[in-house]
C-alpha cells in the first residue's frame, strides 16, 4: 500500500482489521510518549490474539490501572503470545504471565533493540555490538572476535504490521513529530509491511515545510486522526 501517493484515511476500528490474529506489531513510543493510543484501543477492542509484541516496553499495569495502559492492555488481556522489549518493569503483568510459562518474553538492550529495526528497515544483515557480550544476553547468540574484542551478532528485526504516533501528516503521508514523541517510530516506519500511523492533524500536501519531514510518505500506507476525528481533517 505504501506505494499509493494518496493514503487512506480511516477509524482507527478500520485500520486496525488489517492486523490479523498471530501477526508480529512494533508500537512506537518510550513511557507515554509517541504511543498510538488510538490504534492500541482499537486493536484492544478488536481482541486479536497470537500477537508477537515489539515495543521498547510493555508500559504500564499497576494498582492504579489493574488493566493496564496503552500496549500494557495487550498483554493484560493475554493477546500476545510473545513481547520483544527493553524494559517490563512498570507491567507486571508481563512479568507474570512470562513467569508462569504464559508468555514468551525477549528482553533486549535499548540501544540493540533500535539497532536491530533500524537493519531490518534497511536490508541489513545485523550488527555487531560488544553490549551484552558475557551475559545471559548472549546465550545462542553468535559472538565473533574482531581485531581482539568479542562481539555479539544482533540479527533485523522486523514486523508484519507498525502503529507510529506521528504529530501532523500530509495526504501524502509524509509524517512529522513532536517533542520526544519521535522516539522510535521513525525507525519501526521502515521495518514492517504495513504501516499505519496516528496523528493530530492531517494537512494538505504543501503545508509541511520539506525540511521538517522526518518519515517521508512512501514509508506509510494508513492514517488515522488521533481520538477519531476529535481533530478536524482538512483535505
């Protein structure tokens, strides 16, 4: 679908037919920022199961929201079957469910995980990083030795699907970001096969100036407005 100058605008519930059950999501955002809240209720509601889970971390499920926050919903609801992230402190549900055999979990390094979707957006074979070499990290990893120093190979990571929270978009697609909210969905925006991106506004082509443009249209094929509507769409 990237392919299409003019991107679809849908309802975040339409978008989100297109993740079927057992399909592999990267989800932007680090703590609350550049989340696609929008996009993860509706995947919630939609109740799609099986989902191989990549997102930096799992956010929140605590005494306060029992049922867990953002993406943290997913996994409260026993949706995925697996979750690739760095950090899985503030959910502890993750950490349940992994503990008791429910959930397979993949804990990467922060730096690696962004590292390893960055090579599966550009065709890259992996790359080489001494972070992790010696731990448990590196058990049935391949560790090489360049000139003296050991190495871990972190293969690509890629998804069937990626949910961005971008700030303003064009009808083309192009996105643009504000504040820590680019985090990592730039990145994720080149390492799926669909693309499906939630913003504040859409404009019309021309509006953003070219310089701020950080992921170009070509990358995405659906947009959604945040809250569905609650900003007004002007074509």
């Amino acid at each position: 679908m990237g392919g299409k100058l003019i991107k679809p605008v849908m309802s975040a519930e339409e978008a989100v037919r297109h993740i079927h059950d057992g399909a592999s999501v990267m989800v932007g955002g680090f703590n609350y920022a550049g989340v696609p809240y929008t996009l993860i209720d509706a995947l919630v509601a939609q109740g799609t199961k099986n989902l191989h889970l990549i997102s930096n971390d799992t956010l929140y499920a605590n005494d306060e929201h029992p049922e867990g926050v953002g993406h943290g919903q997913l996994v409260v609801n026993g949706q995925c079957r697996k979750v690739t992230a760095s950090h899985i402190g503030l959910n502890r549900m993750t950490q349940k469910l992994y503990n008791e055999g429910k959930l397979e979990l993949e804990l990467v390094p922060q730096g690696s995980f962004v590292e390893r979707i960055r090579c599966g957006g550009f065709g890259l074979g992996g790359f080489l990083t001494p972070t992790g070499v010696g731990t448990i990290h590196a058990e049935g990893k391949q560790v090489l030795e360049v000139e003296g120093r050991e190495y871990i190979l972190e293969l690509p990571l890629k998804a069937d699907v990626a949910l961005l929270r971008g700030y303003r978009a064009d009808r083309w697609g192009n996105l643009t970001y504000f504040g820590t909210g680019r985090n990592f969905n730039p990145a994720m925006a080149a390492a799926a096969e669909l693309v499906i991106a939630e913003v504040d506004a859409i404009v019309p082509q021309g509006e953003i100036d070219a310089n701020q443009i950080v992921t170009p249209g070509m990358l995405v094929d659906i947009l959604v407005l945040k809250g569905d509507g609650y900003y007004a769409t002007r074509t």
